[in-house]
C-alpha cells in the first residue's frame, strides 16, 4: 500500500561541524540550498512529542534547532538521507553485531618459544 506523501519524512544523518559528533535528524522537507551546489536545505524538524520518555540527545537538538527556520549542511557532513515514514523507529536487527570485537590474525598465532 502506498504512503500518503504528508506521510513520508526523511531521517538525515550528519556529523555535527561544532562538535563534530554524528547526528540523527528527522525532518518532513529536505532540498536544494540557496547557498550553492555544495549545501542541503533542512527544515521542518520532526521531535517526538508523545513518548513519555524524556530522550536527553533530542531534547539537546530541539533546543539548539529552537528558532531555526531552515538548516543548510554541507554535502560532505551528510553521511545518510533516508526517506522513511512518520511511525519509524530506526532499524532493529535481529542479530545485532556492531559490538562486535574482531581481533587480528597476529593475535591468534601462537608464539614462539
């Protein structure tokens, strides 16, 4: 079944250039910027307004993006733009492996003596 387009919004990844921490966005409107070739308009943010559960990370965004119209990021501070719907939750893997420590093959041979 097809989204409705008031449906569709867009969750842009970027690492932050003041504190160079990656950034999670969730906006309804992304475009081209006025400011030249090399810029992404972002605006009309997204926060989650109805969880009961206060997220110190988004409630840190929304006050730095209060009184913010329109956000113009550098093409080369994106890392992701995906288009998603209103409800996502972000991905959830069954088998989640990014903790996952690989060790060396210098570390599995045995020294010798």
């Amino acid at each position: 079944m097809a989204q409705k387009k008031n449906e569709t919004c867009y969750l842009i990844t970027y690492r932050d250039p003041k504190t160079g921490k990656v950034v999670a966005l969730k906006s309804k409107t992304v475009t081209d910027s006025s400011l030249g070739l090399s810029f992404v308009a972002i605006s009309d943010f997204i926060f989650d307004t109805a969880s009961l559960v206060i997220n110190p990370e988004e409630e840190g965004q929304k006050k730095q993006l209060e009184g913010v119209k329109t956000l113009h990021l550098s093409i080369y501070s994106i890392i992701s733009i995906e288009e998603i719907g209103m409800d996502h939750k972000g991905l959830r893997f069954q088998k989640d492996k990014s903790n996952l420590v690989v060790l060396s093959a210098e570390q599995h041979q045995p020294k010798d003596k």
